[in-house]
C-alpha cells in the first residue's frame, strides 16, 4: 500500500518502522496496565536498535566492497560486542565479560570457522558476515540465557548449596544440577526453532533467496544448514559458559561468593 503512495523506497521504510515501532510501545503499554514496566527499556531498545541497523546498512554498502580478509576483524568486533551485551544481562557474576567472550568466541568462532573450511559458507564478505552475525547473535543470546538462569539457579538455592558444602561435597558436584538446568534451558530456542523450522516458521534467508530467483530446494536445504550451524554454535556456547561460569561462583575456598541479591536488568 505504502509502495503505492510513496516512490521513494527509504521513506517506505521510515513509514514502515514508525508503525512497527508504535505496535511495540502499545504493548508495552499494555503491559503497564499489568504492572509490568518495559517502557524506558523499550523505547531505548527500539531507538538503538533503528539507529544501529541503519548505521550498518551504510558500514556495508562500503566493507561489502572491501577485500575478503576485513571479514575476520568485522566478525571479530561483533565478538567483543555481544560479550558486551550478553555480560550486561548477567551483572553480579564476576567475571561475566570474559566467560561471554570465550563461550561465544569459542562456540560461534569454531562453527563458523569449520564451516568455511569445509566449503559450506563462501569467504566472499557478502556471505561470510550476514551468516557469522546470525551465528554470533544466537550464540549470544544463549549465553546470556545461560547466565541469567545460572545466577537464578544458585542464588535460588543458596541454602541447599552451602549446607552441601558444609557437609564436605565439593563445588563441581554441588553446582553439577544448576549447570545442566542452565544449560537445557538455554538452548530450548534453538532446539525449538530447529523442530519448528518450515512449519511455524520460514525464515527470513529462505526467503530471500526465494526472491533472488534461487532453486526453492536448494533454498529450504542451506536455510536448514544455517539453523543447524545456530544450534551446533548455541549448544558449544552454553556448555562453555555454564562451565566456565560455575568457577566464578565459587572461592578457591569452596566458599558460595555468588550471594542472591536485588534483580538487575
């Protein structure tokens, strides 16, 4: 409809995000209602998210053009970047930015790694960077879900814990049922996006490649290949990091340092 007032694609788009944005922020309204405050955080999500998504169009029109090699420091940044944001969800745990690091670095970095040795995605930056930051941003967002439901886990049952302790059984065996609930949980998403794929969903690289004129077979094959990198990806990142961070939540005393505390966003 809008295609049909307007010519210019841009302001199409600018129309297009204002609706989008103002659907988010009437249910966040909604869930004011409910007592549920996301309003601050919704609007700072959407305005960082528009400008961010628009900054990268114009960074891409000019490193898509580059050599193959600035692919390896662009995916790099993205690196340190969502260990950034993964570590901001997980505020009490010491040392959260350096487990998000190595669990993505190591989890997302050997699939995409692997996988571009072994032929499956092009070196051409025009594939290698919209896949890596697929498989990077999904690694994310399980090791933050790790980490979030780690530090529930333990301050939840800090009394359980520390009478184990107590009683002489070590950390690795006390925090062994916290990690392995951490884990399973985080990887529910990707498990459930793998078992609904072409069923509840179709994801949005099938489709363009359905609409860049591509064999619809084909298509349905490399979309399956992608969410099968994401969950490989997702499954190293949240044994890393649940791994990792059960180390932290201990003293080299056998002492509980993880102590519950005020809810941080």
């Amino acid at each position: 409809m809008f295609k049909l007032a307007f010519n210019h694609q841009v302001l199409v788009g600018l129309i297009q995000s204002a609706i989008t944005a103002a659907l988010a922020l009437a249910v966040m309204m909604v869930a004011r209602q409910r007592k549920i405050h996301l309003e601050r955080e919704t609007v700072v999500a959407l305005a960082r998210g528009l400008g961010q998504i628009v900054i990268v169009g114009w960074v891409l029109i000019i490193l898509l053009r580059g050599p193959r090699w600035t692919s390896v420091f662009i995916l790099g940044a993205m690196l340190l970047v969502s260990a950034k944001f993964s570590a901001q969800r997980a505020k009490g745990i010491p040392g959260a930015f350096h487990v998000s690091l190595y669990s993505i670095g190591c989890g997302a970095g050997v699939v995409i790694l692997l996988m571009t040795c072994a032929g499956v995605i092009d070196t051409a930056i025009t594939a290698l960077i919209p896949i890596g930051s697929m498989v990077i941003a999904n690694a994310m967002n399980t090791n933050s879900l790790a980490l979030n439901r780690f530090r529930s886990e333990i301050q939840s049952h800090t009394g359980l814990i520390e009478t184990a302790l107590a009683l002489g059984a070590d950390s690795r065996q006390t925090a062994a049922p916290y990690v392995q609930a951490s884990c399973e949980s985080s990887l529910i998403p990707a498990i459930d996006s793998m078992r609904s794929l072409g069923i509840v969903w179709i994801p949005g690289l099938m489709t363009g490649m359905l609409l860049a004129g591509s064999n619809p077979i084909y298509a349905a094959l490399y979309e399956f290949v992608i969410i099968a990198m994401i969950l490989s990806a997702s499954a190293l990142t949240s044994i890393l990091s649940t791994l990792l961070i059960r180390s932290q939540a201990f003293s080299p005393a056998e002492q509980l340092t993880l102590r519950p505390g005020p809810r941080q966003a």
